[in-house]
C-alpha cells in the first residue's frame, strides 16, 4: 500500500502564490452535459517515504478511472512542494470535467506523486455517485501505508482536500423559493499595519447566528473552523458522505489564501444552496465570514486552524430580502465597509478593518456556466453579475 514501481508521466506545475490577482476563478457550473469535479489540495501528514528510502517531494494528479484506464495524461496537476517533505501543504486547486451520463460509474483518482522519481507514493479513489452536488466536502483522506523499511511499522497518511461537484445547472429543491445564495468577497478596503501572513477566510449562511455563537462557545467541533469529514480507505463508507438537509452550523467553505499581507484580496465568489437554508432571510440568518491566518494551516495538522483573527458578521434579515426584491434594474446588493470586529488587527490609521461585498439571490434554476462566473473589470470589481445597488 505504500510506493509504487509505476512511473508517473504528469508533471507539477510551477509553485503558486497568495492570491494577489484580478484574474476570474473557476465559475460554479459545469459546461452543458458535462459534471465538474473540483479538489482543493490542502496538505498531507505521513508520506511515505520513496522506494530508496529517501523522501518524498510531493505533487497531486487528478484523474478519473477512465483516464487511467485509457493511460491518458492528466493536466489536474498541482505545485511540487519546495523541497522534499512527508508533511506538504500546497493550497492548489485543480478540476476534472466528465460526461454527465458517466458520473455514476466514474470514480475520481487522486495520486500523490515523487517528482524526483515519478512514483506514486499514494493513491485514493472517490466514487462521483457518492458525493452530493455543489456540496463541499471537506475531507481528511486516510489510508494505512507501508513506509518501505522493514524495521518500520505501518503508519497512517492522511491527505487533507476541499472537493466540490458541479453540475450545469442548480436545482431549486421544493419548499425553497429561490435556488442559490453567491455572496463575492473583495478584500480588505485599507493597508494593514500589523498582519504578517495571508489571509484565509471561511464563509457560511447559519439559519440562527445566536445558537450558533453558543455553539461555538461551547466549543462544538462542528461550528468551530471547518468540520472534517474522515474518509478510510481503501474502500470508504457512503454513510461518510450524507449531508443533512439543513445545519444550524450552516456549510462553511474555505477561501484561498488572500495576499499581499499588508492588504488582503481574494476577489472570491462563494455559492450557498437553498437546500442548506441559505436563502431563507429571517431575523436570525446571517452570513458569518471568520478569517484567519494562512500559517495556522500549516504543520502537523493542517486543519487546525488557530484563533481566529476577526469575523464579519451581516444579518441576512427579511428587510434586506425585499429590498432586493424591489431594486429596480439589480441583479445583487453591494456591502460596502463591513466591520471585521474581535479583532487585534488595525489598519495603518489606527482603525479596525473592514471589507466590501457583493450578493445576489438566484430565484430560479440556473442552467448557463457563465452566469455565475466571476469576472473582474480593470479596477477589481466585478461586471455584469451584480449590481450596483447600496445596503
């Protein structure tokens, strides 16, 4: 269960950077007939070590059974790390596009591979069928591994990964009026005096924001940074991969790392389902955005996120619900100076920081990739998705 003989063909692609660009992300549909699978490669702990016993210099290929079967080279293919480590954390995104007839029967690949010799140190198989659509699965993929010395026991790697399935269109289930939430985050709106790290943030829509504090006061695993759901392999549960209907804890979902330090920017949509409730405005809903530093994530435990440095919190009340409905000629609702508030962080004026925001409300079933495909114009803001309407 450890190394392989076999040669790995697909290549790392060049180290990545914190986001510091206007560039547009991966839209949230898949083209027409066609099912998107999308991995955020976090980190893994435990490689196991090479054939010759030195170790690893870890990089992700994904692929699907039928690329493997047809010995067909992937471009899925994250960064290497920048040297040689049993413990990587990479943060890449990387995607698979399959027919949508085939979803039931394929299964999505994911290689952990040596650049040095192009082994494959790992590999786990997740059945499409089995993962809900638009949902994010944050997953904490276990295997036990043999480290290719004799003397040595058998251990356990675990590789951390974000993994979304998307469909061409988003269903509106019965029982919701509307079918999906996207609220676009900018970044902070001034220079930061005392902040030595990227930014990462988690998003969610909780149905009520006062059960939920309590719940984080108490220290529930479940509303505290991001809940994990443990998958072993070889062969893992279908149980592991339910989703309640809706969660008080909401579905939270991790932003990329938000550069430079000095002044964040992630220029980032984030999509939330009415399935889930968040597209239920009430006097209790309310979107929570907690951030925090990108080093938390890395060592030992790449999931362990840290204290949070601050959280945003703007309720999703009924009266901003109709004045959504009544603004004449928006598609959305633009935020403009959210408080992020228990914070230490200040800006170079001495204040607290703040962020915009964008949202718009999706009453029907979206059939077309490109609507809710992020597209900045020349000064960062986005086009054509939002409007220019105050809140």
């Amino acid at each position: 269960m450890g190394w392989k003989n076999r040669k790995n063909t697909e290549g790392p692609e060049e180290p990545l950077v914190a986001s510091q660009s206007m560039e547009p992300e991966i839209g949230h549909l898949s083209s027409s007939n066609k099912e998107t699978i999308m991995v955020t490669l976090h980190g893994a702990t435990n490689l196991p070590a090479c054939k010759d016993g030195s170790e690893p210099w870890p990089y992700v290929v994904l692929k699907t059974t039928s690329e493997e079967k047809n010995n067909q080279s992937s471009k899925a293919v994250t960064s290497v790390t920048s040297e040689p480590t049993r413990a990587p954390i990479w943060g890449d995104t990387v995607n698979v596009e399959i027919p949508a007839e085939d979803a039931g029967r394929e299964d999505v690949i994911l290689q952990v591979v040596d650049n040095k010799q192009k082994e494959e140190l790992l590999s786990y198989k997740i059945p499409v069928k089995y993962l809900r659509v638009f949902h994010p699965y944050h997953f904490e993929l276990v295997k036990p591994t043999q480290s290719g010395k004799a003397d040595e026991a058998t251990a356990k790697t675990q590789l951390y990964a974000t993994v979304v399935r998307k469909n061409s269109f988003i269903p509106r289930y019965v029982g919701c009026n509307h079918a999906a939430l996207e609220i676009f985050l900018r970044g902070f709106n001034e220079p930061l005096a005392n902040n030595p790290n990227p930014i990462v943030v988690i998003a969610r829509v909780v149905p009520n924001y006062k059960e939920f504090k309590v719940s984080q006061a108490n220290r529930d695993l479940t509303s505290v940074g991001l809940p994990i759901t443990p998958l072993s392999f070889p062969i893992p549960s279908v149980m592991n991969f339910d989703v309640p209907r809706v969660s008080q804890n909401g579905c939270p979902q991790l932003s990329r790392p938000g550069g430079p330090p000095e002044q964040p920017l992630w220029n980032q949509s984030f999509l939330f389902q009415g399935r889930d409730g968040a597209t239920s405005f009430s006097e209790d809903t309310a979107l929570v955005l907690e951030y925090y530093p990108s080093a938390s994530m890395k060592g030992s435990q790449p999931w362990t996120l840290a204290q949070p440095l601050g959280i945003s919190v703007l309720p999703l009340r009924s009266c901003l619900y109709r004045k959504m409905l009544t603004g004449k000629g928006m598609d959305g609702l633009r935020v403009e100076r959210l408080p992020i508030v228990d914070t230490s962080l200040k800006t170079i004026s001495g204040e607290a920081p703040t962020v915009d925001l964008s949202f718009q409300l999706f009453s029907s079933e979206c059939h077309s990739p490109k609507l809710l495909t992020n597209m900045l114009n020349s000064s960062g803001m986005r086009t054509g998705l939002l409007g220019e309407g105050r809140w």
